[in-house]
C-alpha cells in the first residue's frame, strides 16, 4: 500500500496546543476557548501568546502575527512549507487532530509532570529499544526510565536530560518534551565536539563510532530550532561535527553553521544514503569505524 503523504490541508487540522506541548511549550493559562503561553519566539515573563481552541489558529501579541500550525512550524523551525510537511509526514512531531470546542472544561494536570526516574528496566522500553537497534549498555548509560503524568494519565518513556533540567521522552507511541525544552551537552573537556539532532541520533552515533567520543563530546539540539544558540557551546572546541539529518532542513542548517563558524564542517558523509544515523543502524549494514 503506498504511504499517505501529509498535505497542507491536513496539516492545518493538527492541533497547535499539541504541537507546542511536542516541543515544551504549556499554557500558563487557558479557558475552554483559548490558551496563552508564554512567546517560544522570545524570553517574557508575561504570556502573550494565544491559541484560539475553537479555530484552532494562534496569535503573538507581541509580534502582532500568527496562524495555522504551518505557519507556527515554518517560524519556530525557520522551514519552508514542504519542510514542515515533511518533519510532520515522518512523525518527527506526534500530533493529535484538533478537537472540537470542549462544553465545559476538563481539570487536568497542566503539561507534564514527572513521577519518577529509574534505570531502564519496563519491557516495552526494552523492546522499543531493541527495535531502533540500541545497544541496551548505551542507553543505560545515557538516558533513563521516566514516569510521568499528562492530562491525568500516566505514561513512561525513554528519557534524556537537558541542560535546563527537562526531559526528551520517547516510546513506541510518543515524542514528548517535559519542560524546559532545552539543548541536552555531554561537556567532559575534549577537543572537539559532535552537533546532532535527536536523542537516537546520539546513542546510534555511540553504536557505530565509539572511538569518535575518546576526543569529542556531544552536543544534542533536541531541536532545530536551538541552533541558533550553538555560539556560546562551540567557542573553544577544535572541530565540531555536524551530523544533522540528511534532509532539506538539515542541509539547510549545515550550510548556514559553516558559513557562520570556521571550526564547523559537515561530517554527514558518516551516514551519505540514510536519512540520519539511526536509520543507518537499522540497516545492520555498517561496521564500527574510526574517526
């Protein structure tokens, strides 16, 4: 069966509220129809920020701009329409439909609230792991066990700490942020530094090249967006790697971070045929190699 590709159309009819949660944005307030944040365009201390619940439609008061959920992914991510459908068409966001005006509110819990984190131990984390061709010692190493709350239920996931103390949470079913979204940098004093997107782009690049971390350290975005942030990290590294994902973004990216730093090249051709490094490990058609 050919896949279903996301169109405009389509797109349009996600939820925003959902997507700013994907990428650690809550609301400070809401009523049954609407919801403020504070701007994930800038740092404020008054939310200015609205959705609009019944059309599904932001506005930055701040800014005087807003619209769909295209337009918001085009701003945040700095992408082109097609970009945006493509992040969205291969779930590098997991997004509900917008629902329908609620009659009366719901409480619930607000955002995310972690319970408890553990060693990796559940199963099913076990199992999504095993899937995406993880070494289990890698990801015990690196990420955690996490319990948490959202809307009144619990779930748990993988997670992966940022420098800000939120979390990256990840399972067969999600691809959440527990606020503060922030970049997540292992900073144990080496040379060089490696620059990748996701969590899974980290612990694969850990499978395939062990050898690069004896002089490097790793930088995880956790999101695009945050590289515009990149200066105050890679001052004083020797070489920093980007390993970004080999897609019209990522290209993107690549090109501006070495016109803009001299210590910048692109070491992409790591994983040249395959979207990005997991999907690399995933074809089980590699041999650990040196750097």
């Amino acid at each position: 069966m050919k896949e279903k590709r996301m169109n405009c159309e389509t797109a349009r009819g996600l939820c925003i509220i959902s997507a700013l949660a994907n990428m650690g944005h809550f609301p400070k307030r809401e009523s049954k129809k609407e919801a403020w944040f504070l701007s994930p365009f800038r740092k404020e201390t008054q939310a200015s920020f609205k959705v609009s619940k019944a059309l599904n439609r932001w506005y930055d008061h701040g800014e005087g701009t807003g619209g769909n959920l295209i337009d918001l992914m085009m701003k945040i991510t700095g992408s082109s329409v097609p970009e945006v459908l493509e992040l969205l068409n291969r779930g590098a966001y997991v997004l509900l439909q917008a629902p329908a005006p609620a009659k009366a509110p719901m409480k619930t819990t607000k955002g995310i609230l972690i319970k408890e984190v553990l060693d990796i131990s559940h199963p099913a984390l076990e199992q999504y792991l095993e899937d995406r061709c993880i070494p289990m010692t890698i990801a015990r190493s690196h990420t955690k066990e996490v319990h948490f709350v959202m809307g009144n239920r619990n779930y748990f996931a993988i997670g992966l700490k940022n420098i800000k103390g939120g979390w990256e949470l990840r399972n067969s079913f999600q691809k959440l942020c527990a606020s503060p979204k922030a970049i997540t940098h292992f900073n144990d004093g080496k040379k060089n530094l490696a620059i990748v997107e996701g969590m899974f782009d980290f612990l694969s690049l850990k499978a395939i090249v062990p050898t690069l971390f004896k002089d490097s350290d790793i930088l995880i975005l956790n999101s695009l967006a945050f590289a515009n942030q990149l200066e105050e990290f890679i001052d004083g590294y020797t070489r920093c790697k980007l390993l970004l994902d080999n897609d019209c973004a990522g290209d993107r990216m690549t090109k501006t971070l070495m016109e803009q730093y001299m210590n910048v090249e692109d070491g992409r051709e790591l994983f040249r045929g395959f979207k990005d490094i997991n999907e690399k490990l995933q074809d089980g058609n590699w041999t650990k190699v040196k750097v």
